[in-house]
C-alpha cells in the first residue's frame, strides 16, 4: 500500500480579502496524523478588491 505524506489543499478565492485569513487559520489550525503536511494552493480568480493583498500578507505573517 502506498504511503501519502502531502495533503493538497486547492482553494479557490474571489473577492476574500475579508475573510480568507479565517478559512488559512482553520486549516493552519489542523493537525494531521502520520507525519502528513499540508500544501495549500490558493486560486485567485480575477478578484476585484484586496484579495491578492490580503493573501501575500497572510503568507508574508505566516512563512510556514
């Protein structure tokens, strides 16, 4: 049986400036067993107020 040590994590985002930290802090927040990570790949579509912002200072305050 194949052993699976990364979790991909894809979330989309349109307009989240306000709220995605929340949904990072949950995820961040989860602790998985087996010595398995986390990758979160976050999808900004076109988004038209301060996500891009709000996400590269979310990654700036969070470097893990």
């Amino acid at each position: 049986m194949e052993q699976f040590t990364k979790l991909s994590i894809l979330i989309p985002v349109y307009n989240e400036a306000n709220t995605i930290h929340l949904i990072l802090n949950r995820i961040d927040k989860v602790q998985l067993t087996n010595n398995i990570s986390k990758e979160i790949i976050l999808v900004n579509d076109c988004s038209t107020d301060r996500t891009e912002e709000a996400l590269l200072q979310y990654i700036a305050d969070n470097p893990q």
